[in-house]
C-alpha cells in the first residue's frame, strides 16, 4: 500500500494470511479508499473479512468492515 502525495491510496501488493485467498474484486485505486476482501479457503464457518484502506497523515490505514453477504 502507498499514500500519494494527492492523499489518495493505492494497493500496490497484498498477501493474505495462511488459509485465506483474496477477492478477484479489489479497488486498488489510486483513489480515496482502497478495498479488498480476503476470504476463508475452506472453512465455511469463518467470516468474509473485507478491508477499506485509507490515508490518513500519509500512512495507510486498513479497517476491517463488517461482512456483506450478498451471496
């Protein structure tokens, strides 16, 4: 992830956790937030765990949002 000096973020690599996969839908950006979501390999039981990344004093911010499901 980079900040810009325009303040707008861009994903510029990402690696998910040991049996997690990320989303094909991501937002890298450049924009004003970035999104991906990673999501369990196998396990049903574990939560979709989608991400907002933000700028904020030129670092970038992750936040996990609540799971969607619109499955």
């Amino acid at each position: 992830m980079e900040c810009r000096a325009d303040g707008t973020v861009r994903l510029v690599s990402w690696s998910p956790a040991d049996g997690f996969h990320i989303d094909d839908d991501v937002e890298r950006g450049p924009g004003a937030v970035a999104r991906l979501e990673a999501e369990p390999g196998d396990d049903d039981d574990q939560p979709d765990l989608p991400y907002e990344i933000r700028c904020a004093d030129g670092t970038p911010r992750a936040k996990v949002l609540p799971d969607r499901d619109d499955d």
